[in-house]
C-alpha cells in the first residue's frame, strides 16, 4: 500500500510516523513534508495547496491513499478534485468543511440544530461591532469568520481589548478574507476538552479524548496560538460525558449536515467547554486531526491506522473497533521565542537524539535542514511527547525530554496537563 501524507507540521509527522507502522504499507510520502518526515518516508516538493500537482503526483505513483492533514486544502476543495478523478482520499469536501471554515456557518448550523454553543452575534462591518460592544459588558470572545491558523480567537476580558480585537481583525485585516465577517459571543466558563470523531458518510468512531492548552503562556495567559500542548485522555471526559458528547454534539451536528444535504466524510473535532453544571458546551468545529492533540491522541491508538482511514474513507467503518491503550499521552510544545507573533528562524536544534527513546518521541513541526543541521523554521517548531502509566508519570517524561533539546530563544509553557493534574488528585482524596 502507498499512501501520501499532505502537510508539513506536527501533525503530519505523527500521521507519518504512524501509518508507517502499519504492516501494510510499503511507501510513504509526504508532501511537502519536514526533515522528521523525510526521516520515515519520502517528501515530496509539492505545497498543499498544489491541488493539481498532488493528484498528478498520486495517478503517476498511483498512490493508494491520501491523508489530509491541516485544514486549508479542505476548506479549498483538493478533496472534491480528488474524489472526481476516483483517488482515494481521506478528508473532508469543501462543503463540510465549512463547518471549520467559517465560524459564522458554524454558529448558526449549532443555533438551528439546537446543539448547545455560546450566544453569539454576527457583524460584517467594523463600527457595527464596535457599536454593539460599547453596550455589552466584559468578558466577550471575538472571532474572525475564516481560517486563521488557530490565531483568529480573542478571548477579551475587557470591552477595549474586544474594541482592539475588532480593529485588528476588520480594519487591519490581520488575516485578511478571513476577517471579512467576525463573531462576537458571550464568554463560557469551565473547562475545556476535545473529543474527534472518524465519520464515513454513515458510520462514526470517537477517539480519545483530549486537552489543548490554547494561550502561550502560563496559567491560560497571552493571545491564542495552533496549540502549546496537549494531554490525553483528558479525565473530565468520562463515560457519562462521552456519551452525551457523542449524542447531543456529534450525532446533532451529522444530521443536521445531513438535512442540508452535505456528506461528511473525515474528521469532525469537538472544541468543548465542560460547564461547571457538567453540560457540555461547543466552542469550535474543526475538520482534521487537532494539532497538538494528533500528538497524543495517535500514539494511544493500537490499531493499524493505514486500515483505519482507507475503511472511513471507503464508507466501512462499521467494520472498524478502535482500541485504545490503558496509558495516559503527554505532548509540550517547543516554540520560537516571540511566537505567536514576531519571532526569528534559522536557530540550531540540538539534542533531539538524546530524546527519542522508552515512549518518547519528538514531531517536528517548524523545522528545516541546511548544511547537515536541524534549524528553526517555523512558530511551533517541535512537539516532545511521552507515554505513561499515569499522566504525572506522562508530563515528567515529556518535561525531561523537553529539557535535552536546546535552541536559542526556545519558550514551552511549564504547565501543560496541571489542570487535569489537580482534577485526578481532587477525585483521589
């Protein structure tokens, strides 16, 4: 079996890394890949959004299957190209995908399904929001409509910082057509997890669950970023919980894609708030494997994915009992000092040789190769994860791991999983 991997980051190189150990795969590629990828399989010097070029490439090779990894080529449709030639793919047509493409088709797909999301309000012109925001109070999150690489979420505690938020999104455009329109919701309170689900137009199947860890720095402060860490499973996401996240959040959601006539074939990911009453609220839809949570959700995953993905992608998931290790995942990421915003590349890693090793594996992301070394090239340059027995036992293994790699102006949060840490220790006492 050849399979492609499409995208470049942490991600990718986890799905690479575990579709190659599938007994049933003979070829990887990915394109276009990082040094941690070229490491397992073959890059290939096609961009995502080279639709034309990646399909030529899968006919020529006549690859068996295509992953998808990050979200912008779904939100543009290489799955609609590649299902019209008849290639295999995994992932999400461009209808779907709207589900993460547009937060405002989102929000009100939620609001007429009746599946429980935050309060919400959507503008298209600046001095509307920012009129309606002088008669609101504190705390609102404001959000840009389009993709904005996990970037476009502000989470403001005081209406100027939402005034500010406006203006960067609208008026500075920030990130460009994806702040044409924006979402000014009511702030929930809890605490958060993520459950993703594999769907193949009729059947689905929860993975485990997880926790991101949004903000750069310590203790949730500082603007958003793609991910700074990721625990799994996340402990407030119990039996009881799952099954009222599976009906009342990923069933509602199918069927009412399914009113509108859209097939849903890929990932659906459940950005949560786990109210303090226990009812689940969505924060956000995505459309693919999490990243960093394909970090640690992937390595508990016993089955062979290859299999897997090509029985979603051929409708048989029916076929598929996922089965899930016993032990808890822990991921830190290492980013660029001054990400998420301005930050240098080009910085020498060094020490990822001392780390790989007894359940511990370093996903690069922002990585590149010059001269025989391994350099920064990215915001989130690199992700340690670890497994163990328990996660206390999961985070020390990640954390030491983090403390043999060293790069200049390198920034990790030291408290990733403290939160589901202090949870498992309150229901031991």
């Amino acid at each position: 079996m050849k399979i492609l991997v499409a995208g470049s980051g942490g991600r990718e190189h986890t799905l690479v890394w575990k579709l190659n150990q599938s007994s049933e795969v003979d070829e990887i590629y990915c394109a276009p890949g990082n040094p941690g990828t070229a490491e397992i399989g073959w890059n290939v010097d096609i961009g995502v959004g080279e639709h034309e070029r990646l399909l030529e490439f899968c006919l020529e090779e006549k690859i068996d299957l295509t992953v998808v990894g990050p979200e912008a080529p779904l939100v543009d449709g290489l799955v609609d190209k590649f299902r019209e030639a008849d290639q295999l793919i995994f992932g999400l047509g461009s209808r779907a995908a709207r589900l993460e493409g547009s937060k405002v088709f989102a929000k009100r797909l939620m609001q007429e399904a009746e599946i429980p999301t935050a309060p919400f309000r959507v503008f298209s012109d600046a001095n509307s929001a920012d009129s309606f925001l002088q008669s609101r109070e504190a705390p609102v999150v404001v959000k840009a409509d389009g993709l904005a690489a996990g970037k476009g979420v502000f989470v403001c505690s005081e209406i100027k910082e939402a005034r500010r938020a406006v203006e960067k999104i609208m008026v500075e455009r920030e990130f460009g057509k994806a702040g044409d329109r924006i979402v000014i919701e009511e702030k929930l309170e809890g605490e958060e997890a993520s459950v993703l689900a594999l769907v193949d137009g009729e059947d689905y199947k929860t993975m485990v669950s997880s926790q991101d860890h949004k903000a750069v720095y310590e203790g949730g402060r500082g603007p958003n970023t793609g991910g700074m860490g990721a625990i799994a499973p996340a402990p407030l996401v119990d039996v009881e919980m799952r099954e009222r996240i599976e009906s009342e959040v990923i069933e509602a959601t199918l069927a009412a894609l399914e009113e509108k006539g859209i097939e849903f074939k890929g990932v659906i990911y459940c950005g949560l708030m786990i109210k303090e009453n226990k009812d689940p609220y969505i924060l956000e839809f995505n459309v693919r494997f999490g990243d960093p949570e394909a970090q640690v959700v992937l390595p508990l995953l016993e089955n062979d994915l290859a299999g897997v993905l090509q029985a979603a992608a051929e409708g048989r998931l029916e076929e598929v009992n996922l089965e899930w290790s016993d032990k808890a995942a822990a991921c830190v990421v290492m980013a660029s000092g001054g990400y998420p915003r301005d930050y240098e590349t080009g910085k020498k890693i060094e020490g990822i040789d001392r780390v790989e090793a007894d359940d511990r594996f370093v996903f690069q992301a922002g990585t590149a190769e010059a001269e025989d070394q391994l350099l920064t090239a990215g915001g989130r340059v690199l992700g340690v994860t670890a497994l163990g027995e328990n996660l206390e036992y999961a985070l020390d293994k990640a954390y030491r791991g983090v403390d043999k790699i060293n790069f200049p102006d390198a920034h990790f949060r030291p408290d990733i999983g403290a939160k589901a840490l202090e949870r498992l220790r309150k229901e031991d006492v």
